[in-house]
C-alpha cells in the first residue's frame, strides 16, 4: 500500500547546521551487522570450552536448608559445580558500581542465592561439563532442601501490614533517617517544595486518583552471556554482552575480591540492552567455574532464565492529586510513587521522583518515593527507569484537569511548562531545555489537526529524562592514508560508533567514513562508563571532540614545522591546513598524513574526560487509537514522536531511538507484563506469552526532531535513548479516553482491561 | 546426555509396527512444529519418533466433486491453501490453515498435527468440524472412522489407541448455498494463540438457514462442539438477528478458564462476538455460492 502524505513523516528542526554533524552516513559496523557477521557472546568459542547451566529456584520465597551437589559432581561429563559457598567471602561491604549504594552481600546472593531464594529463577548453582546438555542433566541431579515460604510480589501487598518480610535484617530508612523497623521498604523519601495545602486551597479544580503500572521486561533479543577463563597467570578473562566493560570488571573485582588489574573483559558485539544489561549475572558463575577447572566456560540464557533471572523493570502503585486554576495555572501537586525493587533494595523510584514532575513550573509540589523489596529478580535499568511509571500517573491526571478545565491538553502543558530558570521540585534549577519547543512542536503538527475516525481517540503526553555525563576516553591515531583510527570504551547499543566518529571528523574536517571506529577491552582504553543514561553521544562524544581537537593542534603544529613557520600562524580548517598568511602553504589532512613519518612519526590524540554540562532531554507524543468496541482491541492508528535532541548528531539512528522507545512504550502500555501466579511464578516467560508488539501491530512511527542546544556540549548534544519511552503509556491511556470514555488507571491496557472497565 | 531414535517408514503398516512396538515411548512426527518445541521444553520423555512425512497416505491432497477432500495428515498448511479447489470449496480451512504461524511454520505444519496435538487452542479444528470432518486412523487392528468433533477428549488427548496414526482427514463436498468461515480473537495481529476462536458452517435455503454447525476454541478442555447452538437456529432467516441466537448459546456453552490469555468473562464474551461475526461472513459466503 502507498500512501501519499501530506505532511513530512521525519522532520528535523535543525537550527546550526555542520559539515559532518547532522548528516546521515552509512553506519561503521553496518556490513558486519547485515551480513551476520558480526562475533556476539553466543558466538564464542575457543579450545578446550566447557559449557555452564544454572539449577534455578523453582519457588519464589524460600529458605535454603541444604544443597547437595555430590550426584552432579558424579555425572561423566561434569567438571565442577558452584554453589554461593565458592564465593569464600561473606563481607558486606556497601559498594557502589554506577547505580547507586548496595551491599556486597545482595550483590553476591543476587548471583547465586545464600541463605534465601527470592524469586523463582533465582541462581543456586552452577555447572561446568563437556556439553550443555550434560550440564544442564547435572544440574538436575542437585538436591535441593527448601522450607517454601509465602511470597509476596506486589508493592501494595509488601508494604501491607504483616506482609511477608524478604530479609529479616533490611530496617526502613524513614525521610533520612534509618529506623529499626524491619519492613519490605527499603527507603522512604520526599522531595518538597512550597506548600502544597496552600495551593490546593486555591485551586478551583482538583483531579486525585491512584495509578497501577505492572512490572516489564526490556524484551533485548540477545539473551545474557559470558564466557570467563580463569589463567594459570591468575588474570582473569571475561568475554560476555554488556552495556559496560568497566562496570563488569569492576563488579567482577568487588564480588571476587580481586584488583581490577588482574581482570580483561571484552565486550561482545550486543544484541540489545536498554539497561538490562548493566549488571552481572552468568560473569561470576562462569569465572567461579573456571577457576575450578582450569577451563574457560561459557554460559548461555534460556529465554526463561531471561525473563525469570534478569532485572525487568518496576511494576508501581502511585496517587496524584493535583489542583489548578480555572485559567489553567497549576497551583500545587501531590505525588507518591512506590516502585518494586525486586529481591534486593535499589529500585528506580529515586529517578522516577526527580522525573515525575519536572515537565511543569509548579510552586507546590511534593513527590514521596518508596523503595519496596518484593519476590522478583532484582530490577535492572530499563529506559528512563523509574520515569513512565511516574508519567502514567502524573500525564493521565494533568489530561483529566484539561478535560475539566475544559482546556487544550497542549495548551494546559504550555501554560505551566518548565523553562530555563524553573526550579524543579526535586531541588535542582533548569538550565536551557526545550520543553516549550517541543510542545509547540506538537501543537503546530499536521497530526494533531487532523480528522479522527469512529471509535478512534487522540492522546498527548510528554516526559522529561535528566540525561547523565560520567566518564569516556577515546584514543585517536592518524594513518598514513589521512584515514584515522579510533578506540573507545562504549558499547555501541543505537548507533553510537557512527556518532562518535562523526564528532572527531565533524573536528578534524575529514569524512565521517575515513574515521574507523572499534569498541576495544578494559585493557585497551581508559575508564569509560557504562552506556546507559543516555550519555554515549554526548560524552563519548565529547571525549572524541578533545582527542581531535589533540590531533588538530599536533598536526597544525606539524605542518608549521615541515614549512619552519610559527604554529600561530597556522590554521586547520575542513581539512586543509594553511599558513594564514601566505597562501601558498596549503595541505591537505591526507597530505600531511602521508608525510607525518617522514617529519617526527605519527600523530595521536587521546582524552579521558567527565563532562559536567548534561542537558535534559523532553520528549512529546501525539497518538491516535482505534478500539474495537466488542472486543476491546486497540490499533495504534498514528504515532508521532516529538523529542528535544539538543543536536542529532546522525538523524537516521535518532530517529531510530525515538521509534525504538515508542514501540516500548506502546507494548508496556497495551500487552507486556509479568503476569504472575498464586505461588509467586512468572506464567508468561515466553516471547509468546509476553507479547511484545510485533511488526504487524504497529503504525509507521513518525518522528519530529526538535533541536534546542545544549549549551553544555560543543555541539549541543543531550542524549535521546532515554525520554522517548516515557509519554506512550500516558498518550495512549489518554487516546483510550476519549476513544471509549473510560479512562484506565492500570497497565496492561489490554483487550481484557478494556472490556472490563467500559461495563456491560 | 539423551539419545533419541528416529525412524522414516514409508508405508502405513511400517510405521504402526513401530508406533505399536515402542508404545508411549513413542510418538508420530509430522511437521514437528509442536513435537520438537514440546520436546525440548521435556513434556514428553520418548526413545523414539516416527516420521509420518514419507508416507504416501500422509501426503494426500485431493479433491473431486463426488467424494469429496482428502487430506493427509502430514500435508502442510501451505499445500493446503496453495490448492485451487481448497481454496474455492472449503474457505474455513484455508481460514485456519493460514493463519496458524507464520510462513515459516505453515512450510511444515499439517492438520493432522494440529488435531493429534490436541491443544484446546488448536485453530484448525473448528473449522474442519464445520465442515464435517472424518479422521481417518489405522492401527494394529485395522482401520477406523471418526468423527472430528469425537477426535479429542482432553487437553494433549485423543482417541487414538497404542499403535494407531492418523492417515488423512475426510470432508465430504459442501451442499449447495453453504459456506464456512473460522476466526481467533488475539490481542496482538501476529505470534499469538487465540484466545478463543469460532468455526461455523452455514447451508442455506431460500434465505433462511437450513443447517449450522458451530466448535469454538480455546474455551473447554477440547475443541468444543455445540450442537445446540446450529440446531436453534435451523429454520430461521439468515439474518445478524437469527446469528445473535446462536451466538447467545455458544456463548453460554463455553467453559473457559482464566489464565494469561483472558478471563472467563471476557471469552465468554469473545464467544458472542467470533460466533456471530463468524456466521455473517459464512452467510455471505453462502450467499455467494
Ligand atoms: C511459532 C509457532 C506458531 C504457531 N502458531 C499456531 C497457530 O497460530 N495456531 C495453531 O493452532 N497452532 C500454532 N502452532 C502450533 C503448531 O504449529 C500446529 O499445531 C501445527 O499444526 C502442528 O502440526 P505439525 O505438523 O508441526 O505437528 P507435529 O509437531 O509434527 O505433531 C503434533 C502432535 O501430533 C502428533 N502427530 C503428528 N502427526 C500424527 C499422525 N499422523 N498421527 C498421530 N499423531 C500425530 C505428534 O506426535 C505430536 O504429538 C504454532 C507453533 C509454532 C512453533
């Protein structure tokens, strides 16, 4: 079918444009990708390989009494067999890896379960033999004695009175303070601005209403692996799927107690993370094993295990209540949002606090997050975690104010839209951001004037991500042919080899294809974190735009030496270097590479660098549902996604994000959960029962790039994985609305939901 | 580590010999679409597989006016609806045998896997009830008849005895002015099991309905027949008014469970909605006869 538009689908609304920057070339490790050829973690092998399998908890909640290996250690075939014991350490030390405090001790029981089973799928031991099904026939033979306890798995129910408690030692930290009432909430807390009874009193609409989000999974087609070889050096090796090399070594140097100098990992080419893969899951076991065999071992997620054992994200329970004026001004807003953590404390409600109300200049605000243990894997990073959960909540009750005000939702959210200067009520001030460009975006789009259909409704939401900076090094090194090397430390997850190599040339003034990018070992680069938090493009990027700007200045400097002029006097400009003075000194990048080995050697540049000016990135939705009213199914008739990008460095693989981001969203929204049985167990650990949206369920996403530099970067980058997935489940919730007139308060809003809540 | 035998006969008889000799200890194997997910997954612990795709029986497909179709019971789902009189005289299989999978799996599902599956879900199933399917089964005493809607008698459970196999699926030619239609509801376009399903068959004459046959799926523990539900509305003018009497029974007939999929509310609702839905596009296909 053909279609002709009358509008633009992609639009970019550029205001600087570049040689390099915000051009649309062909990605560096695109050949490989397409051809299959690229080496992923699965991929691996070497000589002498043994293959690993985990005995997982078939129980949520369970009491370890007694594990018995000796059958499995008997198998022909079988070389060893780990167990929590192996580990030889019981510290419970607090250790910070990236994301936040957490002690050692949940750290090490999340990779194989010590005293308790938390979740069913949680690791209790491990299996090295000759074979995968070897291994995974001993890890039947291991005798397990389990007191079953009762789970819980549920915010609501975990913080309800005699719920069942998951560590008997986990005390509540009450607004600051630590307590020393045992409970399933790890932490309580408020962020407070103005006074929000003062505001309600003068509000002449208040809307207040409690919101459900269910737990779900990144859903990355990769399932996690790794591959550990312990040498006789006593240098350990890892190969695995990660979102951060350094973050695997450091974890792997903190759980087996090792400096990180004695630890390499490689990071395989990755099939998708979104945040799930940031921690560690197979990498101990897999080394546990090798250091007891002497071999390396490689070990492979079933997709269960993946579903069941890695970290989804929180399922949540919130109440707003929210007041405004009836000219549309919002005078105070209450939030409370509690977020599962899974097992171990550490959920994304901290980011979901500081995101839940920062798309509006409100003087009243409160936001009290809480931080609930409940029978689950440990939540991971997902997407702006913590975010939608809140942007459910807060989007759906900012549209039903509209809607009693009797207001343009957009117009609602223009009045009242944060700005530069804007103090959010989470403490920090905005520096520039472009919410206020987004939203006109929005408003002036074809999209949202157009005609809607019978049984179809529009919906709008928008959502903010803070975006992180952290540390990158990158090291460049000219060849002779004027072509330029480049190593860096992130995991390319969306494009980002492109987007970094591109900021080097875009400096240097050479094409983005004569810049060879390679995402190189932690015994190759300097300390890079991990990608995630929306940082790569930004600063990665930035550690590109130094280490060119190094080379720069050596290869001006060089020129000035082959023609014996002052380095002042010479400039490098698209390319060309040249006497700024007499127009006969003039060479060209290539030039001078070729002559760099006759006159001193080669030219390379290298930067390490943490950069502080991270800018925040807002992100829009326009969103037309059609609902079958007998069945309660929805298509997603039309999708624009509207986000500021600060500058898209390669549009094609922004738009890739914004498109990638929104189709989580809209899966989170109408099908994914986990849905859980009486005794605490996933039913639904299968592609077929999670229900990912296919293909078929999806409308072309149109996308609008919205470019409001970010004075923090040369060349205004603020990072775009992240905001994008935050409006679709709120602009769909809305679209339900006005599609049906019933408004859902709970994800999935699926057919069932749908049928449900509009009665008959 | 786990061996597993596979034999290919070539003839019926070969084939029953082994399936008789190793018991439950073995098992028919025709595309493999459920047996080999099945049994990576240990729902079934077997020696041995017979495969069903080098018999000549199995791999049937034909059609006359006087007697009717013959499927085998190996023959794949894209044979089925790549046949020009399949398509033409029996619409509601070539419903359900293009929408199970995707072209992948129809490259090697058959209707004969799909019913000794015996999965309540299963969507060919109703349809061929529509149309008055026959099994046609041999084993170590011989051969025998059934009727489709007798076939399964639980979840994963047939009638076939130690020994016996499926060979191929008998439909007797359409009446004049009839027609057949088979639909799923699932929440997603693609990649799903239905959450319930209905296959109906409509003969009509001079307007009105003369006969009817309705089976849902994924409703009961087995395809699930409901008698009742034509025979309530023989007679009756073939109008949404006369299709909303028999979707009113399927739907009260209907035993479904709640689980991922949906509610006993909502597929008892579905029931409604697919039979009726179902039964206007068989009138009209009717109509076009
Ligand atoms: C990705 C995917 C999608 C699917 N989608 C659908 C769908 O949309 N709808 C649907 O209904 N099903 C679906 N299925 C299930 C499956 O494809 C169908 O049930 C298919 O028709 C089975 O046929 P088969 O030839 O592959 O059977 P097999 O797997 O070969 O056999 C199925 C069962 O029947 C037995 N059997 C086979 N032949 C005989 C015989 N001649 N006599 C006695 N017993 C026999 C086998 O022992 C086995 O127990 C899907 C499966 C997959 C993997």
């Amino acid at each position: 079918m053909t279609q002709t538009l009358d509008y633009e689908p992609n639009m970019v609304l550029a205001t600087k444009t570049y040689d390099v920057v915000g051009t649309r070339p062909v990605r560096h490790d695109g050949a490989d990708k397409v051809t299959g050829r690229a080496l992923y973690g699965a991929d691996f092998a070497t000589a002498g390989l043994l293959h690993g399998s985990i005995l997982r908890s078939p129980h949520a909640h369970a009491r370890i009494k007694s594990i018995d290996t000796s059958a499995a250690k008997a198998l022909p075939g079988v070389a060893a067999v780990v167990t929590s014991a192996d580990f030889g350490s019981d510290s419970d030390a607090v250790v910070d890896l990236g994301e936040g405090a957490t002690s050692l001790k949940w750290l090490r029981d999340n990779v194989l379960a010590s005293d308790k089973a938390l979740y069913r799928g949680h690791a209790i031991a491990g299996v090295a033999a000759s074979n995968p099904h070897t291994a995974e026939e001993a890890v039947g033979l291991i005798e397990v004695e389990y007191e079953v306890l009762p789970p819980v798995v549920t915010v609501e129910d975990a913080m309800a009175d005699g719920a069942p408690i998951l560590h008997d030692d986990l005390k509540t930290e009450e607004l600051g303070e630590q307590t020393d009432t045992v409970s399933n909430v790890a932490q309580h807390f408020q962020h407070k601005k103005g006074d929000v009874s003062k505001g309600f009193a003068k509000a002449d609409v208040i809307v207040e209403r409690e919101y459900r989000a269910k737990t779900v999974h990144q859903g990355y087609i990769e399932p996690h692996n790794a591959t550990a070889l312990w040498n006789n050096d006593g240098r350990l090796h890892v190969w695995c799927s990660t979102q951060g090399a350094f973050t695997v070594r450091d974890a792997m140097a903190q759980l087996l107690d090792m400096p990180v100098s004695k630890i390499r990992v490689t990071p395989m080419e990755i099939g998708g993370g979104f945040g799930g893969k940031i921690p560690v899951y197979l990498e101990p076991v897999a080394a546990l094993l090798s250091r007891k065999t002497g071999s390396a071992v490689k070990m492979v997620m079933s997709r269960a295990d993946v579903f069941e054992a890695s970290g989804p994200t929180c399922g949540s329970w919130s109440r707003v209540k929210i007041g405004g004026t009836s000219d549309g001004t919002i005078t105070a807003c209450e939030v409370e949002l509690a977020c599962e953590a899974g097992a171990y404390p550490g959920s994304p409600v901290g980011a979901g606090a500081m995101c839940a109300l920062a798309a509006y200049d409100i003087e009243n605000g409160t936001v009290d997050g809480y931080d609930v243990v409940v029978n689950k894997p440990k939540t991971a990073a997902y997407r702006a975690p913590g975010a939608p959960n809140a942007a459910f909540a807060v989007e759906q009750a900012v549209d039903e104010l509209a809607q009693k005000l009797d207001m343009d939702p957009i117009e609602l959210r223009l009045k009242n839209a944060a700005k530069e200067g804007t103090r959010r009520v989470d403490g920090p001030t905005f520096n520039r951001v472009g919410l206020v460009e987004t939203l006109e975006a929005m408003r002036d789009h074809p999209h949202y004037s157009a005609p809607i259909g019978e049984n179809q409704g529009r919906g709008v939401a928008v959502g903010f991500w803070f975006n992180i900076g952290f540390d990158s090094s990158v090291n460049l090194a000219v060849n002779a042919d004027g072509t330029v090397i480049l190593t860096e430390g992130s995991t390319d997850i969306g494009g980002t080899r492109a987007s970094i190599a591109m900021q080097a040339a875009e400096v240097l003034g050479i094409p983005a294809e004569d810049v060879h990018p390679s995402v190189v070992d932690t015994d190759s680069i300097g300390f890079t974190a991990v990608t995630g938090g929306s940082r790569t493009t930004f600063a990665t990027g930035w550690a590109a735009y130094e280490a060119a700007q190094s080379v720069k200045k050596q290869m001006i400097e060089r020129a000035a030496a082959i023609w014996d002029v002052d380095a002042d006097a010479v400039d490098m400009n698209r390319g060309v270097i040249s006497s700024k003075s007499d127009p006969e000194l003039s060479m060209t990048f290539k030039e001078l590479a070729a002559q760099l080995g006759s006159s001193g050697g080669g030219i390379s540049g290298t930067a390490s660098v943490s950069p502080t000016g991270v800018g925040g990135s807002f992100a829009g939705n326009i969103v037309d549902v059609e609902v079958d009213p007998e069945t309660g199914k929805t298509d997603v008739v039309r999708f624009t996604a509207f986000q500021d990008v600060g500058k898209a460095i390669h549009p094609s693989y922004v738009e890739g994000q914004m498109q990638g981001g929104s189709v989580q969203g809209i899966g989170w929204a109408l099908n994914e959960e986990y849905y859980m049985n009486e005794a605490g167990g996933m039913d639904n650990s299968t592609l077929l029962d999670y229900r990912m949206p296919t293909s078929l369920d999806l409308p072309m996403i149109d996308t609008v790039i919205v470019e409001v530099a970010n004075p923090g970067h040369p060349f205004g980058v603020r990072g775009v994985g992240e905001a994008n997935i935050i409006p679709p489940t709120p602009a769909i919730a809305n679209a339900l609305q006005r599609a049906t007139g019933t408004r859902l308060f709970e994800t999935p809003m699926n057919p069932v939901a749908i049928t449900a809540a509009n009665g008959d | 580590m786990k061996w597993i035998d596979y034999e290919s006969p070539h003839s019926v008889r070969e084939a029953v010999d082994l399936l008789n000799e190793a018991g439950d200890r073995a098992r028919p194997l025709a595309g493999g679409t459920d047996l080999l997910v099945q049994l990576r997954a240990k729902a079934y612990d077997l020696d041995l597989v017979v495969d069903a795709k080098n018999i000549p029986e199995l791999n049937e497909l034909t059609y006359d006016p006087d007697n009717g179709l013959t499927i085998g019971a190996a023959v794949a789902c894209y044979r089925i609806y790549g046949n020009s009189s399949v398509r033409s005289v029996y619409p509601g299989i070539v419903d359900a045998a293009s929408l199970i999978g995707g072209t992948q799996i129809q490259g090697r599902a058959s209707l004969g896997g799909n019913l000794c599956n015996a999965a309540p879900s299963a969507d060919s199933v109703p349809p061929m009830i529509a149309y008055n399917g026959v099994a046609r089964i041999s084993g170590p005493n011989g051969s025998r008849e059934v009727a489709l809607e007798d076939f399964c008698t639980g979840v994963r459970q047939t009638v076939l005895e130690r020994g016996e196999i499926l060979v191929s699926l008998h439909f007797p030619t359409p009446e004049a002015n009839s027609g057949a239609n088979y639909i799923r509801f699932i929440p997603r376009n693609e990649m799903d099991i239905a959450v319930a399903g209905a296959g109906v068959s409509v003969v009509l004459d001079n307007g009105s309905i003369a006969s009817a046959r309705v089976t849902l799926a994924s409703v009961a523990p087995t395809p699930l027949f409901v008698a009742e539900a034509g025979e309530a509305i023989a007679g009756k003018p073939a109008t949404e008014e006369t299709a909303r009497i028999a979707s009113a029974i399927a739907r009260d007939a209907a035993r479904p469970i709640t689980d991922m999929r949906g509610t006993i509310e909502y597929r008892k609702r579905l029931c409604e909605v697919l039979t009726r839905r179902a039964l206007m596009t068989a009138i009209e296909r009717a109509k076009e006869n």
